[in-house]
C-alpha cells in the first residue's frame, strides 16, 4: 500500500465508520460500523482513488505472498509472481461465483511462512543442490552438514551424502562447501493443490517441481 491509500482507508474509517480499521490474515483491510446505505459512497471514494473492494464471499480471493527475495532465505521474487497471477486469477475470475473460496499462495521458500500447503494453490520458491562426491573431501567439520535445518546432509563413510527424502530443496546448503562439492541446481517452484484452512486442516499434494 502506498501512504495515498492508507490516507484515503484512514478518511473513509473517520468519515463513515468509527475510525477502526483491521488486516485480515490475507492481507487485506477491513473497516467495520460502516452503514449500509453509505456502501456506494464509500465504494465511489475507493474507486476514484484505485482501490479495490471485494475479495469475499465464494469466490477467488485476493493472493497472499512472503517477501520472497527482499528476505535472506527467499529462492523466488514472490511479489512479482503473486502481481502476475493476482492479475489473473483475482481480477480476471472474482466475478465468478465458485462452489467454494478459492484461496492462492505464493511462498519463496519452504519456511512456508504464508502456509502456501494449506491454500487450494500454493507456491513455494525451491532450489535443489547438485552434489559432487568427487569433489567432497571428507571434511570432519562438514560445512554443508551444518547448514542443513532438516538433517538431510550427514557424513558416511568419509563422504557427505544427500538424503533426498528429507531433503527439501531450501537452499541453504548450496555453495557452503570450500571445495565446491554442493553447488546450486536448478531453481524453480513446487506446486501444490488440494490444502484447506478450518476446522479439518488439510496438507496439499506435490505436483512436482
């Protein structure tokens, strides 16, 4: 938001609400106590300044994203991706009427910190190490072992080894090895289907990277 729309969101609260404004958890603005018969108003005073209402009801709801690659552990620019499919997906589709909320994510990396695996469509920024055995020497104090949060790099037998299972692609390990045993693969984005919030939480399922 810039600080035009927050001033134009703080007059309408003022004018036609009782000066309270909240986020949601999408991200987006909500002003309670507003009248109904001021609905109009408010909504000609939004348009005039480029703000958009809506985003509830059963419909494609406005898309929620991290930082992405303005954070330190970002493998995606999510804030371009989200402007992308917002575009796309919210403003092309929130006319129609769905049997459901539809809900999209857009993650930069699995910290998962706008839970894309429990959204109907979910992002998440991904890059997969290549490792070379060749070049690992075997070192007593493995560097790539002690950049991974999962576990899934461990020395065996003199040798790092890469446990792909729990491995999940996050990146840290990628380029900490001296001697260029680990380096950065490919970079892309798994995605996922199928996850809901509520009462009976459900994960999504990979569909690959």
């Amino acid at each position: 938001m810039t600080a035009s729309d927050m001033q134009t969101l703080c007059r309408v609260a003022e004018t036609y609400g009782r000066g309270e404004m909240a986020f949601t958890t999408r991200l987006t603005v909500e002003i309670p106590w507003i009248r109904y018969e001021d609905v109009d108003a408010v909504r000609e005073i939004f348009a005039q300044g480029g703000i958009a209402t809506g985003g509830t009801g059963r419909k494609v709801r406005p898309l929620v994203s991290c930082k992405g690659t303005y954070c330190v552990f970002g493998l995606l620019d999510t804030q371009a991706l989200t402007a992308r499919l917002h575009k796309m997906f919210y403003e092309g589709y929130r006319s129609v009427e769905l049997p459901h909320k539809f809900k999209i994510a857009v993650g930069g990396c699995p910290n998962n910190c706008v839970k894309p695996d429990l959204n109907d469509v979910g992002l998440v920024g991904q890059r997969s190490p290549v490792f070379s055995e060749e070049k690992c020497r075997g070192c007593k104090k493995c560097q790539v072992e002690q950049a991974c949060p999962l576990g899934a790099a461990k020395l065996k037998d003199g040798k790092a080894e890469i446990d792909r299972i729990l491995c999940n692609s996050c990146g840290r390990c990628s380029e900490k090895c001296p001697f260029g045993a680990i380096e950065a693969g490919e970079s892309g984005c798994r995605i996922y289907i199928g996850g809901r919030w509520g009462k009976q939480i459900r994960r999504q399922q990979s569909i690959g990277l």
